[in-house]
C-alpha cells in the first residue's frame, strides 16, 4: 500500500530554469515531510524538510510547499543545475520524532545544459 | 567525520540461503535503520535498532532480522531468501532515539537467484 506518491517517474528541465517536483500523500497521521536526493552509486542524502503546522519552508535554491487538505508537497528548485541532476525521494513520518519513514518511488531529475 | 559504510556492496545468493550485510553508523550517531529498496520503487523501512534493541519494525517477515552492537555497528540477516528478496539494501543512522534525517549508506546490492 503506497501511502506516499511520487507520480512523475521523470523531470527533464533546462539549465537555470525551475523544477517542480510533486508528491501527494494518503495517510492523513502524516505529519513531517522530508525530501532526499540520490546520486547513482550512493546512499540518499536528506535535502530539505517540512512540518504540518508550515506551509512553506525555504533553503537556498530549495523550496518545500505543503498543502496539508490537499495532501499534497512540492519542492521547487530555482535555478536548476547540472549537479542537480538525481532522483528525488519524498518521505513523510508520523512527527518529527517518528523514525519510521514511508518513500515515494522517487522522480529523476535532469538538467540540460 | 566518516559516513556509513555498508558491506558487501554486491553478492548473489540462491534461493533459499541465508545472508547477513554489515553497517557501520556515522561516528556519534546511535541509532541504525534499514530499509529495502526494490527496482523501481523507493526505499521499504525493515526496522530500526537503537542502543541493541529493535525499536520498530515495518511489515517484514521474521525472517527479516537485525543486530546493533555497542559500538553502533549492525548487521542485518535475511534467512530462507525468496527471489522478491533481490533489492537494495539501505543501512541508516542518526543521532539519538526518533530523529528522522538520516545519513544513508550506499547500499548492498543482493541478487536471488
């Protein structure tokens, strides 16, 4: 039962441009979302997170946003460069001391020069 | 300070075998997980140790299990493997009991033939 959803399984964007990357979620005691970032051959390294009582967290070039009643986050990436260029895995947890996370499938992300 | 590092990063086992892979956590960090990750999907929490204990488990067999020593290494033994078996497989630590942002390792790579 996937609880959390990545349902673009691929992003291709230019150089400098935005990406958006979207995540929905049906498990409504979901209440801390993270997004990590894997190179090929590594493990994933977390990027960015946000709680439910936010809807918006902001770090350098990375944005979170979450609509909690639409259950539904993204993460925006201004500009977008090559070394952006990974899949991108959103999480989400029960709390902020909720160890247990649940993975979408994850979006791969590539910045054309 | 050095990450996690996990071992074998590749093997291959016949059905019906048993097998163990080995994590070393982060300096300073207490708290391991593991998670599966199959071929196209993201990564499935198997269950957390934390201090030698298992402190969570996600929907895993029993056959599914895992060790954390004192010194935070942990292994984790799959017996009687089945071919749904073959993934990778994610060693994570953090700091103290519930944190979330986890330092993944790169994964051992285990193929079921």
């Amino acid at each position: 039962d996937q609880q959390v959803k990545q349902n673009s399984p691929s992003l291709s964007v230019q150089e400098g441009r935005i990406s958006i990357l979207n995540c929905d979620y049906t498990n409504s005691m979901f209440d801390y979302f993270l997004w990590y970032k894997k190179y090929p051959a590594e493990g994933p390294t977390f990027l960015i997170s946000i709680s439910s009582i936010k809807d918006k967290n902001e770090d350098g070039r990375f944005t979170v946003f979450l609509n909690k009643s639409a259950k539904h986050l993204s993460l925006h990436i201004v500009p977008s460069q090559p070394g952006d260029s990974a899949v991108y895995f959103c999480a989400a947890s029960a709390g902020v001391n909720d160890y247990k996370l649940s993975f979408g499938a994850g979006t791969t992300v590539t910045v054309r020069a | 300070e050095t990450g996690v590092t996990q071992s074998p990063t590749h093997l291959i086992k016949t059905r019906g075998q048993q097998v163990t892979l080995r994590c070393s956590s982060q300096s300073g960090h207490n708290t391991v997980s593991w998670y599966q990750q199959a071929l196209g999907q993201g990564p499935q929490f198997i269950f957390q140790y934390y201090r030698e204990e298992e402190n969570g488990r996600g929907n895993f067999p029993p056959r599914f299990s895992g060790l954390q020593f004192p010194n935070y290494s942990s292994e984790l033994n799959v017996n009687a493997l089945e071919l749904d078996d073959s993934a990778l497989y994610l060693c994570a630590s953090a700091r103290g009991y519930g944190a979330n942002v986890l330092t993944f390792g790169a994964g051992s790579r285990l193929t079921v033939l």
